[in-house]
C-alpha cells in the first residue's frame, strides 16, 4: 500500500474545487480526468470506428441513389400508363 500511497496524482479541479487525488496514470491524470480522446491513427483504426458508427445506412449515397431511381421508374410507370389509357379512349375501348 506504501506504493499506491506514494503513486504522483492527478491535481485536476473537482467540481468543489479542491484538486483530484486519484493516483496518475502515464499520462499524469486519472482515470476519471485523462482528457479527450485523440481518436484512432491508423487507417484501419479510422475504418474501424467508421463501421462502429454505422447506425442503418438509410441516409447513404446508394440508399439515396437506390431510393431516387425507384421514385423515377414509378413516375414513368404512372406516365405510360397514363398515356396507355389515352391510347385506348382514342381507339374507342
């Protein structure tokens, strides 16, 4: 225990104003202060995190492209159809 007693420690302002006295990581804060987060470094580290934030991929490009060339075809659809029954009223069906 004389160790973990003697271990540096953390100093960061509390939120009653007296210093942290957590023992210090490597970097010179606990656990609880240690600061933000540098993010990944690496590429596959960025890829990683990138697919742990997937959520569904509705809002993607091919979704929205996906999503664009069905409204297209249906509005065609409706078009040909329309003209069809033109077609037929013309003809006397």
């Amino acid at each position: 225990m004389d160790k973990a007693h003697a271990a540096p420690r953390c100093c960061a302002r509390t939120r009653s104003g007296l210093s942290c006295q957590s023992p210090a990581m490597a970097n010179g804060r606990c656990r609880m202060h240690g600061g933000a987060s540098t993010g990944p470094r690496t590429a596959e580290g960025l890829a990683r995190s990138k697919r742990a934030a997937w959520k569904h991929g509705r809002r993607s490009a091919r979704y929205v492209a996906l999503k664009r060339l069905v409204k297209q075809a249906a509005r065609d659809l409706r078009e040909t159809t329309k003209l069809s029954e033109q077609m037929l009223r013309n003809a006397g069906w």
